[in-house]
C-alpha cells in the first residue's frame, strides 16, 4: 500500500549529495553551525547568498527587483510589511532563476535556522511542483499539504514548479510561505481562510508534505 501518498506514485529523490541548498546571509555565525550539522549527516550542500533586509528600507528593496511590489495590501500580520519578508522572497527568486538556467529538474532548499534530523532522501511524488519536509507544515491522509504552512525552511520545488512560481511572484503582496499558500490546489480544498488572495490569473500549485527531516530551531530566521 502507498501509505505516504496513496493517489500517486513517488519515487525517492535522494539529495544528500545535492542540488540542496541553504539560503543564509553571507559571513553569519550560524553558517559554522549549520555546515557542522550537514557534515555529520554527510549532507552536501550550496550556499545561497541572501539579501539582508533588516538593513535596508522599502524604497531601496524595491530598486532591487523590477518585480511588482505591493506593501501593505490588507490588514493584519498576513500581508508584506517587513523588508526582511521581501528580501526573503528576492533571494529564493534568484535561487528557482538559477536553477532553472542550470536545468536542474528538483531541489532542495533550507534556511539555516532549521536542523536537519537526516540527509534529505524522500519521496517526491510524480506530479508535485512542491514537497515541504519542515515541521510545521500540516498534511492530510493523502499527503497534500493541508490546514497550513509556517516558514519555507525546508521544502523541495520541481522544475515546473519554479516556473509557476516565478509567474505568481510577478507580483509580491505577501510574506513568501503566504502567497505560494494562496496558490495551493489543497489550500483551496480545505477552504483555507488566506484563499480570498488567491491570483486567479496565476497558475495553482500541487503541494505535499511529507514526514518531517527540518525542524525550526528556537530563534528567529536573521533575513527576516
């Protein structure tokens, strides 16, 4: 029996020897850490240089991209307001524009302040464009992401996947994990109450989530 995701075959993408990368600020002290943790588990990986949002105001973030920006768009703490979000956001962009110049068909991405339990070999299934494995990402009997995701700092995005991501980040109005949440075919089929955002113009994605191997560790993430 498929017990992980019974409506679809998954083969097991091993990435312990890559493409996986960790999306960190360039020189941080957690980088020691982190690189320590993935040696031990002979996890390889690439550092992906982030923006430091926390240092540079919204007019500045802006000249960066010529992406649409929207702050502010709604009440409440769901909307983009905080430049470390878009930094966030601009950095993981960068990461899907290069690996799709490279072709690359499936990665794996982490934030350095999460803790891997394992090297990151697991089920991606057929027709996925996203596989979170972090722990605070909910799933339903059938595997598809489900109720809610918190931090995208452990997921697994295809080929096709990134292309329908650059497309829904024509336009950024919400903190990343957010607005790829909108656009979520599971999200609309639990009626998820962030859904009213939803691009319609935008294509929708297929999500999962599969049992846990990120677990966010007690501090903030520092791009943010």
């Amino acid at each position: 029996v498929n017990a992980l995701f019974p409506n679809t075959s998954y083969p097991i993408a091993d990435f312990s020897k890559g493409p996986a990368y960790c999306i960190s600020i360039e020189g941080d002290e957690r980088r020691q850490l982190f690189k320590q943790r993935l040696d031990e588990l002979n996890q390889t990986f690439e550092w992906w240089s982030a923006i430091d949002g926390r240092k540079i105001n919204r007019a500045a973030m802006e000249a960066m991209t010529e992406r649409r920006i929207v702050w502010d768009k709604f009440g409440g703490t769901d909307a983009l307001r905080r430049t470390g979000e878009l930094a966030l956001t601009l950095s993981s962009i960068e990461l899907w524009k290069h690996a799709l110049a490279k072709g690359l068909k499936q990665i794996a991405i982490t934030e350095d302040d999460t803790t891997l339990r394992s090297a990151i070999i697991m089920p991606v299934p057929d027709d996925a464009d996203l596989v979170f494995f972090n722990n605070r990402s909910f799933r339903n009997h059938i595997g598809l992401t489900w109720g809610g995701v918190c931090g995208t700092d452990g997921y697994v995005v295809t080929q096709k996947g990134m292309e329908k991501l650059l497309d829904i980040f024509e336009t950024i109005f919400m903190p990343l994990d957010l607005q790829m949440l909108v656009q979520m075919e599971s999200m609309h089929q639990c009626q998820h109450h962030l859904i009213e955002w939803c691009q319609t113009d935008k294509p929708m994605l297929r999500s999962y989530t599969a049992p846990p191997l990120a677990f966010h560790g007690n501090f903030s993430s520092r791009i943010r």
